[in-house]
C-alpha cells in the first residue's frame, strides 16, 4: 500500500528571518523527495519573523504570506499540493497553528496585542487546531520549557530540527501523561539533506482539515526518513 507523505512544519525565507530558501525552492525540494503535501509555517510576528513590523496590519499579513503563496503557486505547477500554517510563538513556546487563513488573520488586527490566550481562543473558534512544536527543545534562545495543555491539541513528538534525541522522548512522555494526539514535522529552514520527518497517511491530504482530522483520529505514522540529496526520491519507502 502506497503512503502518502507530508510536511507539517516547515519556513521559507519569504517569512522566517531564519530560513535560507525561498517557498518555491521549499515546493520543488518536497515534491523531488516523493512527498504530496507540505505546510508552510512560517515565524508569526511574534517569532522570527522576516517581515517589517512597522507596516499597516493588513500590508505586514500579505507579507507574511508570501512565501506560503510562492510554495502554492510553484505547488500547482509541479503537482503538490501546499497548505497554510503558522507558528506562533508565546515566551518559549511555539504552537503550530492549522485551520485559519490570511483572510482569517487581516480580519484579526488585534493579534497584534500578542495575547495567547486570546489567539488560541479565536483560533479555536475558527475551527483550527494548536500543536505545541518540539516542547522540550533546548537551545540558547529558549529560556524556559513552558507547557500549556489546556490550550493544547496536539503534540508535536518528533521534530528532526531539534539537536538531541532527549528532547522528542521527553515530547512523548508528555503526550502519554495527557493522553495527546500526536504529530511530528521537519521543521525544515534550509537543509537540503539529513533526516526529514514525514507524517505518513493512507489517503493523501489535500485540505487543511484532512490533516486536522488525520492527527486527531490518530490515522497517521510519523517516520523519519535520511535524505542523501535533495534529489532522491522517496519512491523505495
Ligand atoms: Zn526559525
Ligand atoms: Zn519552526
């Protein structure tokens, strides 16, 4: 049986100030390794961003948006399919954020204010769903480790960004104390080779809510995967 591959985390360098690839570039590589859908994700306003923070709300969201659409357009041509995400950053913590759109962003001008709380309240009620990315990560700008399961959807328990291999165990452990739905991701800024992550399902996804409805019903497996280059293919697996 044929599985479908998708990315779940990735940047583009349209979006994140620490991504080195554009989301067209990002579009050929994952379509060159087999995979049929990817997610754009890049830096909120509150993370790495690359966008000016001095432009009007609704100019500084269509430059955010760049780089997914870029990813899109280049997807349409070459036959993936490119989906839209966001990782919004609250302190030390990262949430993916799946199931709103820049429409849904232009007419929220005050997530500017930065609130958490009131972000994952409108996310959910829009229908979206919050994945708190590599929890347990360590590194030099992270100060803390800050876990909020009650605005928490899904753990994110593989990451192949992070250094050490402790940090996705201790991802585990804290989907099995609170019994989460779990997912995993590249979390991909610029590397060419090395190991991806790839969320693998039986029936490809090709809308947000098709992976919304896959991590929560628990229909995926997550394998990490070496690419040697950028141009093999993921064919064999
Ligand atoms: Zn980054
Ligand atoms: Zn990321």
């Amino acid at each position: 049986m044929k599985k479908h591959l998708c990315e779940a985390h990735l940047h583009t360098s349209e979006g994140s100030a620490c991504a080195s690839v554009s989301g067209a570039e990002q579009a050929e590589r994952y379509r060159a390794l087999g995979y049929d859908t990817i997610f754009v994700t890049d830096h909120f306003f509150n993370g790495n961003s690359a966008v000016d923070r001095s432009l009007p709300w609704e100019e500084r969201i269509n430059a955010y948006c760049r780089g997914f659409e870029n990813a899109q357009a280049r997807g349409k041509e070459i036959g993936l399919t490119v989906l839209f995400g966001i990782e919004y950053t609250y302190g030390s913590a990262d949430f993916l954020t799946y199931g709103v759109d820049k429409r849904w962003l232009v007419s929220h001008p005050e997530l500017e204010d930065n609130d958490f709380f009131r972000y994952a309240a409108l996310v959910h009620e829009a229908g979206g769903f919050l994945v708190h990315a590599h929890p347990f990560r360590r590194a030099g700008y992270l100060r803390e480790i800050r876990l909020i399961p009650d605005y928490t959807d899904a753990v994110e328990i593989i990451n192949t960004h992070n250094k050490d291999g402790l940090s996705n165990e201790r991802a585990k452990w804290y989907a099995r104390q609170f019994d989460f739905c779990v997912t995993g991701g590249t979390d991909n800024h610029d590397v060419p080779a090395g190991e991806f992550c790839a969320v693998c399902t039986e029936k490809k996804i090709t809308t947000v809510s098709d992976y919304i409805s896959a991590v929560k019903n628990r229909k995926l497996t997550l394998e990490t995967i070496q690419f040697e280059s950028e141009m093999q293919t993921a064919e064999h697996i």
